[in-house]
C-alpha cells in the first residue's frame, strides 16, 4: 500500500480559475503536512505547511487537512500559467516527510 | 542568508565507478536528509541525520551507498560501484528541529547519469 496517494494528472484549468489538488495518506501518526511546487528539472520549492485540522490560507493557496479522513488538498485560486508545475504532498512522520509522486497542473491560457 | 548548497550539480559517469556528491544545510539546520527522485516520481527517502548521527536509512538503500556527516554540518553520499539504475537526481534537504512543524528546504540536485 502506497503511503501517499496523489493523482499524477495532468490537471489542466484555465487561467484564472481554481485548480483544486488532493493528497490521502496512510500514516495516521502524520503531524505536518506539506505541500511543494516543482518544476521540471528542478528541486522541490516549499509552498507552504499545515499541521491543525481546517484551512490554512496564504496568499492565492489555500491548504485544507482532515485528519479523520486523511486527506489534505491544495487550492490555487485566480490560476496563472507560471503556475503550471508538478505539486508534491508530503505528510511528516517521525521527522521523515514521505512524498507522493506528485499532480502535474497545467494552467492555459 | 543561502540555502542548501550540493555539489556536482550534474555528473556523468561510467558504470562500475564510485561518486561522491556533497551537500552543505543551512547553516543553522541540525537535521539533514538525502532523498532521490527520478523521472516521473516523487522524492524518495534515502537517510537522514540528527547533526552528526545517522539516525535512519531506508531499506531501499543497498550496501553500494553510504553518507556521511562528520561534523554536523556538510554531509556526503557516496555511491559505489555505480549502476544504470542509480541514474537520478540526488536531492538534499535541511530542517531545523523546532516547533515549526520540521520544515524542510531542498538544495538544487544533483544530477547522475550513468553510462
């Protein structure tokens, strides 16, 4: 059983609109959650962290958790083409985050 | 304030041959993680340190690799005897053990082919 399950996409939205990406994950002693942008052939870039059930908004993102359900999500609201990139969840657990394999969002014109 | 440091960013090698890429945390960061990723997935733990001390490595990493972290600060992975396999992108990462929620921040990468 995979740890972290994210859909590899590609989800594609249009400009402007909310791209919504969903993260599940099976180690119930996970603490933090974070989520990073990523760009082709580069490194992981954070975005940003949540760690207490309910949102957490910062700037254009909003990071959503539910513990009970295991499941954490990213929303971009007013999408734009520069972020189109692959976007990891990672859930920490005993200090090691584990990654899932990523959602690449598309956002066109 | 500069973040976390690796070199090579990119090397080539022969199968069979040894390499040794290093990664220098932020300053301040006592927690230290390499990770690897290859096409298409997401980073893959490989081991991690508490300042000087390895305090886990995955079952994933056979007995060709080994890190180092003498002194609590740069840390190194070696890879012996390099395989086509091991072609990836070898990612570092630094934290710093606090209440914040152990954020943790990635160096460039770097790169391995092996021909």
């Amino acid at each position: 059983q995979k740890e972290v399950e994210q859909n590899s996409g590609p989800l594609s939205v249009p400009e402007g609109a909310i791209a919504s990406l969903n993260c599940t994950y099976s180690d119930r002693g996970s603490q933090s959650f974070f989520w990073y942008r990523q760009y082709s052939g580069k490194s992981p870039e954070l975005i940003m962290f949540i760690y207490s059930n309910g949102d957490k908004e910062d700037g254009r993102f909003t990071a959503q958790l539910n513990k009970a359900s295991q499941y954490v999500s990213l929303l971009i609201r007013d999408s734009q083409p520069s972020d189109s990139a692959t976007y990891l969840c990672a859930p920490l657990g005993s200090y090691i985050p584990t990654f899932g394999r990523g959602t690449s969002l598309i956002v066109h014109p | 304030d500069t973040g976390v440091s690796q070199d090579p960013r990119h090397k080539i090698t022969k199968r069979g041959q040894n390499v040794t890429f290093r990664c220098d945390p932020i300053s301040e960061h006592n927690r230290l993680y390499w990770y690897r990723q290859t096409l298409g997935q997401g980073p893959e733990f490989l081991t991690y340190f508490q300042n000087e001390a390895q305090l886990e490595k995955s079952r994933l990493l056979s007995d060709r690799f080994s890190a180092e972290r003498p002194k609590g600060s740069f840390s190194t992975l070696e890879i012996q005897r390099t395989e086509q396999g091991d072609s990836a992108m070898y990612l570092c990462a630094s934290s710093l053990a606090d209440n914040s929620g152990n954020t943790i921040y990635f160096g460039e990468g770097s790169w391995l082919t092996v021909v």
